[in-house]
C-alpha cells in the first residue's frame, strides 16, 4: 500500500509526525501478526524539495508526480490556528500546486484524507461538496461559511465518506493514521492503537467549547449569554428570540449556518457543559446538579451524558 504524505510548507510539525510515524509504528508491528500484513509504503511528497515545518524543522520531500497513483495520500495540518491566519494560508501560491494534485488523484480514485485545518484545504478544492465531512471543533464556523455545500458533522472524530477521510484536531491526526492501517490490516491497526495507548474516540464533543463557537456570529453570541442565564428553566424559542432582539426564524436560521445546530440543541450543550464543570468542581448529588441545568432529576442527566459525551458520571467525576 503506497501512502503519500503531504508536506506543506508551514506544516504544523505534531500533525506531519504523528501520521508518519504512526504509519511506521504499524510497519514494524506488522512481523508480531500471522500473516504479516504487506508493509506499507510511506512517502512525504510536495510541491518543493524541502519545507520549513511551523517550528521552523526542515523536511526532506519528494516532488508530487501527477502521472503517479499511490493507494493515498493524506495531508497534515497547516501551521496556523486563529481563523484570519488560516484563510491568509489558503490563499499561498504554493497550495494551487496542492489542490490541483488533489483534484488529478480524486480523479483516479485514490483515498484522499485531511485532518485538522488540512480538511479546509481539502473542501478548497470543491471535492467534498455533497459529502459529509469533519473538522476540528473550534474550525466548524468557519468551516460552515466558507464551504455551505459540505455536510459537516463537527461532533466526531473521524469521517469517512468514500474516496474522502477528514478528521478533526491535532490528536485525531492519530486517528486518520489508524484508519489507513486499517484498511491494510485491521488486526495490524488495533495492535498499533494498543502500543499507542490510543483510547477510540469517535466523538469530539467532549472537548468542544460551546461559548468559543458562539463568538463566530453577534447574534449567537447575545443567545449564548441568554441561554447561561437560562439554564435551570425550560427552553422557549420565543422568549430567547425576544431576549436576543431577533425573530424565531432567523435565530435559528443564524445558529444553524454557524454552528449546525438548532437553538435547543445548542441550549442543551450548555447545560451538558455546565453539568460536567459541577460534576467535576463540587460534591453535589447528580440530582442537585441536575436541578441546576433544568432537568428533572439524576436519571435524565445521566442518560444525556452518556448519550452526548459517552462517559458516565463517574467517568466525570474522575477526570481532572
């Protein structure tokens, strides 16, 4: 299986290692398995002979071949991480050379896959318009405004949606790794997650930020501050549109296109949120806790975090 590994230069320097050296952690666990899967064939390739990772390393690359089919090629992310530096790196002369490689191997059927700010690369090039894709939590504003023709799924780790993979943020470069191992030999991949201590995290809404994402857009922002204030009563859309000056339409047209969600959804991820934060910093019962995010009792609470996070209250309760 031959996988080409994308180097741009600005690579963030985690995101660019953890897929190569997981690839070769998985080629020198390969001998352990009867049979030995074939190994896999890992190249770092570019549009120049050496790039400047966002750390300022120099790495060796090999020039992209257009006439060349490896089985994959994957792309790490870029360096930066606010999204006026991001959009900024998208527009680098170097990445049209990127795209254009892309497009030539999408073409021939080759796996493609992203992960971090790598996937807004990768929906540059218009290739996941129609498909479902992730990105890194913190990213899905600006995700969703730029690309409105992508289904994007912000809540998990990993997204395959044939010929195309994405991932979310710098950990889940692990996660896409693992992936392409595992379509070589799945036994191979869950040997290599376990030397890893790599846990399975399908889900990346345990470490979301809600109030980070509000900030994207004023009027999400004035919601999000009303739904604080709001969080042991019901939920009424018509009182928080009245709260934040708007109507019930746009309120939830405005929280749909920057955050994929609806006004309930994103109230009860505000009280998911704000249950974990007492769970974690006080002694009070699972019922007091859930008295005070607005739900009836212990029971409900417990059946929302595991449904939401996948954790149990214990879980919680010991993690610091």
């Amino acid at each position: 299986m031959d996988i080409h590994v994308i180097a741009i230069n600005g690579v963030a320097d985690f995101g660019l290692s953890a897929i190569v050296d997981t690839l070769n952690y998985a080629n020198q666990l390969a001998p352990m398995l009867d049979p030995s899967p074939a190994p896999l064939n890992v190249t770092v390739v570019g549009v120049r002979r050496r790039v400047r990772t966002a750390n300022g390393l120099i790495v060796p690359v090999q020039s992209i071949d257009r006439q060349s089919r490896p089985d994959a090629i994957v792309t790490p992310a870029l360096g930066p991480v606010t999204p006026d530096a991001i959009e900024a790196a998208l527009e680098q002369p170097e990445l049209r050379d990127i795209k254009a490689a892309m497009i030539a191997k999408a073409n021939d059927e080759v796996w493609i896959g992203a992960a971090c700010t790598a996937t807004l690369l990768l929906a540059e090039t218009g290739l996941l318009n129609g498909h479902t894709a992730t990105t890194s939590w913190w990213l899905a504003p600006l995700f969703r405004r730029r690309y409105p023709q992508v289904s994007l799924d912000d809540s998990r780790m990993l997204i395959v949606s044939a010929p195309f993979v994405t991932a979310g943020a710098a950990l889940a470069h692990v996660d896409l790794a693992l992936g392409l191992v595992r379509r070589r030999s799945p036994a191979l991949a869950a040997l290599t997650a376990r030397y890893l201590l790599v846990d399975s995290r399908a889900s990346q809404a345990a470490y979301a930020i809600p109030d980070h994402l509000a900030h994207a857009d004023p009027l999400v922002e004035r919601f999000e501050g009303w739904a604080r204030r709001n969080l042991s009563k019901g939920f009424n859309l018509a009182d928080a549109a009245v709260a934040v000056g708007t109507s019930e339409r746009t309120l939830a047209r405005r929280l749909q296109s920057t955050l994929g969600k609806t006004p309930l959804g994103f109230f009860q991820d505000l009280r998911v949120e704000h249950a974990v934060h007492l769970l974690q910093t006080s002694h009070e019962s699972v019922d007091r806790v859930a008295e005070q995010v607005g739900y009836a009792d212990g029971v409900t609470l417990r059946g929302l975090l595991r449904r939401k996070l996948g954790r149990s209250v214990r879980d919680l309760r010991t993690t610091l």
